[in-house]
C-alpha cells in the first residue's frame, strides 16, 4: 500500500529544507560583530572618519566632547542599537538631563529600526521610553533628574549619558556609575563642553578613560565658511565652545555654568500651577532683540514658565506681543524704564497691565538678587539654550567703588538674562513695595 511505504528520502529532503530555511533566517538577521560593518551592512549608514573611530573604539569608558552639528547622538544611537542586537539579555540606559533629550536619542535608534529589514526582524516591541528585541535586550530612555531617583536602582551592560556637561555630578557619580558595577559594563558619556567644575571635565583629562574631541571642522558637512561666520557671530568664548569643543574658563562670568546646571529642572516651558505670573520685558531695537520671560511663585520658590526672543524695531509689534502674551497668562510686568521704555510702558498699562518700571540702577540690583536667588536653590530653569548662553554671557566687572558693571562680550547676548532678572525683580515688589526685603 503507498501508505506503507517508508519516506525516507523525502524526510532527509524535508529536514534539509528546514536546515535551509532556518540557515537564510539567520543570514538574514545576522548581526555583525563589528560595529563600523554593523552601521554600513544592516543600517545602511556610513559614518566618517571620527566616528569610525569612536564606533571601534573598544574601550569601557569613553568620553565624547563634540561640538554642536557634529552627529554625535546619531553615532551613540548606532552603538547603542549594536550592542543590544550584538548580546544576548543586553541593557542599554540611555540617560539625558531631560525626558525629552533621552527620547530624542531612543527616537535616533528607532529611526535605524525601521529602515532595517534586520532589525525590524529583531524588533519585539516599541514603546514610547523602551525598545525591547527578540534577543532578550532592551534599550530604556529616561531623564537624569536633579537627585536620579527615577534610574537609581537599576543594572546595565551599557550607560550612555548624552549632555553629560549638563547633567547633575552625583546623579552621574553616585547612580550612574554603580549601575555597570555587577556588570562591568560599558560607560559613555557626550557632550557639548561646558566647565570644568564637573566629572565630565576630569573624565576628559583622565588618561585611564578613552577620550575624542570633534571640533565642527572634523564634520564635512559643516562649510568652512559657516565655521568663520558663527566665529563672528557668537563672540570668541562661544564660539570656541560650541563650535570648537574647548572647555572655556567662566571665571568672569557672574552666573558661573555651576549655578545655572544647579537650576535646571526637567520640565517642559508653558507647564504654569497656581502660583502668580510675573514677567521681564528687555525691549530692543534696530540692533539688539526683545526679550520676554516669565515666572511663576510658587511659595517661596519662582520657576520659569516661559521665554520669548524675537527681532523687531517696531515698538507697536512688540507692544502687540507682549499684549497677546499677557491676555494668555495673565502676569504682573517689569521693564527698564530709560529712553523707550516710558513710552513703552505707557502703552502696555493702557492694555491694563500692571507695568512695574525699573530704573539703571535698579537692573543692576535685580541682576544680583537673580544670582542670590539662584544659589538658595529658589530659581528653577527648564533646559532653555538660548537662555543659557544668555546667562553665560553676563560678564561683570567692580568698580573703584564696589560697584558691579555689567556687560557682555562682541557677539554674545544677555538679553533674556536681563528679562528674567526683570520678572524676579517683578516678584518681588508685588506686595511690600521693597525688593531687597522680598529676597532676604
């Protein structure tokens, strides 16, 4: 009977065509062992000569100073994504001053994901802060905070800290690095240079970790051209931070980069509680921008809400978005009442809005009780670039008399420093008329 008669030949076929099928799965989601072929062969991306470099660098502890432009997020994102694919149950933290930062770089990684063919084979699911693979491994996103209570606790095979400058020493220090330590894991951390005063600057001059600098002029999509005209535009101390990746000496700074990390909470702008609304208009010009920003007091604590930067040399337009501004939030105002500022404030209070006048010296005043604020940890900040270099930029020098003079360097502005020292000040003349007796 055909039933009766052994299929010997045909079983021998049909396990070779399941040898054959399994051996082209895994042809087909192999996962190279080098990283460089990994980034060309599976994601189909061919990094440059500096971050070959960094993509072969074997190293456990690596030290990226990049300037801004330069792909540095996008070559830790393809390292990331190479060692969950490459390792079997591999954790990868991908840690960030902010949520929003640290999802920026999971979003890199899922950008390579989906235009993989292998990796969408790896991929079991995607959610918003994770990415988890067939393959056991796991890739986490999440923000530094100020104290890292969200990540304290946790293990990982590789931590990659991006804006490391910016992120708070002990979170790095004290919950960062213990997380590799049963491990003996992989610890990266990238940034734009920032002081010196931070575990990135003496892990950058540490000769037992792997370090790389990229000035913008390693980058080949960044023109020469482009390099000299931000050279000119953003005054030497900035331009040699962020375009050339050196670590800049602040000393002359009266906001050192310290303070301003030791403010910075992980919050998105516009996020306003119950507390009262108080803002700092810097008016411009022909030559310089008008700059808004707002705060909220919340007990004894202001924390920034809002900030606005534009260029306008009508005083009519500028009025107008102040005023569109305020019948959103609703705020208390300060402005330096000098030249324009009378008519500009008459113009504002004809809007109903309570217009608080600041006179020259006043300014210098509201600068200091800013600062004051700030080092009682009573001054919140939300990751803000353009308020930061603003701040960084506020040089001083002491008069014969004691005096503070205020000024900021060719190329630099201190525009939205000067508004956010206008709405503290705003603050607190609000009930007691007396500003130096509201910041104690």
């Amino acid at each position: 009977m055909r039933g009766s008669v052994p299929l010997r030949g045909g079983q021998a076929l049909y396990r070779r065509l399941v040898e054959l099928r399994r051996e082209r799965e895994a042809a087909a989601t192999r996962v190279p062992e080098d990283a460089v072929e990994f980034a060309v062969s599976v994601l189909n991306w061919r990094p440059f000569a500096y971050q070959e470099e960094l993509l072969s660098d074997p190293s456990k502890r690596i030290c990226v100073c990049a300037a801004r432009q330069t792909g540095k997020s996008t070559t830790v994102a393809v390292k990331a994504l190479h060692l969950a694919l490459s390792r079997k149950g591999a954790r990868v933290l991908l840690v960030a001053p902010t949520l929003r930062q640290s999802l920026n770089l999971l979003e890199k990684i899922s950008e390579f994901v989906r235009g993989s063919e292998t990796c969408l084979k790896l991929l079991r699911a995607k959610r918003r802060s994770e990415i988890s693979f067939r393959n056991g491994s796991r890739i986490v996103a999440l923000p530094s905070g100020t104290l890292g209570s969200t990540i304290r606790g946790l293990t990982a095979d590789l931590v990659i800290v991006d804006e490391a400058a910016f992120v708070p020493e002990p979170v790095i220090t004290d919950v960062l690095m213990p997380q590799i330590a049963t491990t003996d894991g992989h610890f990266w951390m990238v940034s734009t240079p920032w002081d010196r005063n931070h575990v990135f600057y003496r892990c950058f001059t540490d000769p037992g970790w792997s370090v790389k600098r990229w000035p913008a002029t390693a980058c080949p999509l960044i023109r020469p051209s482009f390099i000299e005209e931000q050279r000119r535009l953003m005054g030497e101390e900035a331009f040699r931070r962020e375009m050339l990746a050196e670590f800049v000496d602040d000393a002359s700074s009266f906001f050192p980069s310290e303070l301003i990390r030791s403010c910075i909470e992980d919050y998105q702008p516009g996020e306003v509680g119950r507390g009262r609304l108080y803002a700092g208009f810097d008016w411009g010009g022909r030559a310089d921008p008008n700059a808004l920003a707002v705060v909220e007091a919340d007990g004894g604590t202001l924390r920034l809400v809002h900030t606005e930067l534009w260029m306008s040399e009508s005083y009519t337009y500028s009025v107008g978005r102040v005023v569109n501004l305020y019948r959103q939030m609703g705020f208390d105002l300060a402005l330096e009442e000098i030249g324009a500022g009378i008519p500009i404030r008459e113009q504002l209070e004809s809007y109903g809005i309570r217009v608080i006048g600041v006179g020259p010296d006043e300014v210098e005043r509201a600068m200091i009780a800013t600062k004051v604020l700030m080092e009682g940890g009573r001054l919140r900040i939300y990751l803000d670039d353009a308020l930061i270099s603003s701040l960084q930029a506020v040089k001083f020098e002491r008069t014969r008399r004691g005096r503070l003079v205020f000024h900021h360097p060719h190329g630099t502005r201190d525009d939205l420093a000067r508004a956010l020292a206008l709405a503290c000040y705003a603050s607190t003349v609000d009930s007691t008329g007396s500003f130096a007796a509201a910041i104690g």
